[in-house]
C-alpha cells in the first residue's frame, strides 16, 4: 500500500491528511506545533516525531505557510537527506525561484520533487473539490495522481515545478484584484450615500453573480468599507511582484496592487 507522509499539519495540511486517511492510505505526519498533529492521531494518523520521520513514506506532502517556514524545515534541517524513496509534493504557495531551488536540491540528490499549490480553501479540499495545479516530472505525476485526486481536480501546467507556483500566484493575483476593487468600489457607491449592503446585492445579482463576489463583497459590506483591509491574498500580490520582477516579466497592475495593499494592510 501507498504511505503517506505530510510536513505541516495546519488548517490544509489536516484537511489533505484528512482526506487520504479516509482514502484508506497509510499515513505519517509532523508538525512544528505538536498538537495539530496530535489531533488527527484519533483518525488514524501516525504521528512522527521529525519531519525527517515522515519522509519515509512514498509521496510527502509539505504544506508550509511561507517561504521562511519553507526555509526552516526544508533548507535548513533537509528531512528528506538520505531518502530516494519518497516523492515529494510541495504543496506551499512560494515563489517560483524557490521552487527551483528545492527542485534543484532534489535532483542532485536524486529525489523526484513535484510542486502542486492548491486553489481552495481547506473546506474545499475536504469535499474533494479543490483545483491542483501540478508541475514536475511525467513520470512522477504519474505516479501520484491518485492520491493528487483526493482533493479535486489535478491539472498538469508542465514539467518546470516552478510554473505550478507562478500558475498560483497568477491565479491568488486575480482574486487579490477582485477583493481591492471591489472594496474600493463599495467605498465609491457609500460616498455618494448609496447603501453598501444593497450595492453589493446588485452587483453579485447582475454583473457578477458567482459565490466568490458574494462571499467577500457580503464581509466588506458587514465590516464597513472603512473597516481595516480585508484581502487574505494581499501576501500572494506581493509575492507575484516579486516573482514577476525575477522573471523579468512586466506586470505593472500588480506592482501597483501590491504597493496599494502594502499601504492599507500596514
């Protein structure tokens, strides 16, 4: 049987676990916080006592928060020295000259590496209807698309591990735009003395009836537009402009962005 093995245990990381464990797969996890890990050990979960523990497994998930966390414990300490075995999947939103890095690590050590980031929230990869954009080696997609189904739909963006990262970049960059133009776009409709709560019904009625419009325009709405900013992809715009500037590509919207939230997270 497949084992599993998982780096990082928070909010997506156990629901992914969740997901395999209830796939039947064998599974081995760790996290820095003990008692997220702990947590899932009534489900079936073997908890490893290092992140080089769960590296014996046949696919690793790390699913890390940022790249200094990334840094830490896949840099810095190097669970997987030593290991041919397993493939590993990082699953972490990163930018893309990191990923080559650590894809560059693993090939020198003769290690298969795969980046997917997930679009969705860990309800959606619950429901096993979150969207993987998947880049690496054929043959090691291959070899983990099964498991990769669990949580939703696995599209391959092709053999550069580096492209899956810019493909979800691009895509949080997209969303990071709808929330700030639609706050700003609330602030505009207020000022005039229009209500923002019947703005936003008209707006997710007409011009842009789907859920992600109405979940957030309903939250600025609630808060009130001179609430503090509400953009959970704001890290991701910053990111994506610095990435695009890496890769010498021009995006001056979202340097732009990025600067505006920079300012109003601040």
């Amino acid at each position: 049987m497949t084992q599993i093995g998982f780096i990082g245990l928070g909010a997506l990381g156990s629901a992914m676990a969740q997901r395999v464990l209830a796939a039947g797969y064998d599974t081995v996890g760790f996290n820095r916080s003990t008692a997220k890990a702990t947590a899932l050990a009534t489900t079936g979960l073997r908890v490893a006592s290092s992140a080089a523990e769960a590296c014996d497994a046949d696919i690793v998930f790390s699913v890390l928060s940022d790249e200094i966390a990334v840094r830490q414990v896949l840099l810095e300490s190097d669970p997987f020295s030593g290991q041919r075995r397993a493939i590993h999947v990082s699953v972490s939103t990163i930018g893309v000259p990191l990923v080559r890095a650590l894809a560059a690590g693993h090939a020198a050590a003769g290690q298969s590496f795969l980046s997917s980031p997930v679009f969705g929230r860990p309800e959606t990869v619950l429901a096993g209807s979150a969207l993987l954009a998947v880049g690496g080696d054929a043959l090691a997609i291959d070899a983990c698309r099964s498991v990769l189904a669990c949580f939703g739909r696995v599209e391959v963006v092709g053999p550069d591990p580096g492209s899956a990262n810019a493909v979800k970049m691009a895509g949080n960059f997209l969303m990071a735009s709808a929330v700030q133009s639609l706050r700003e776009a609330i602030t505009i409709a207020e000022a005039a003395g229009a209500d923002r709560q019947q703005f936003v019904d008209m707006v997710t009625s007409t011009l842009f009836p789907v859920s992600f419009y109405e979940r957030f325009g309903g939250l600025i709405a609630r808060r009130g537009s001179n609430a503090p900013a509400i953009n959970p992809f704001a890290n991701s715009a910053r990111l994506v402009a610095q990435t695009s500037r890496e890769l010498g590509a021009a995006t001056p919207l979202a340097d732009t962005l990025a600067e505006a939230l920079s300012r109003s997270l601040a």
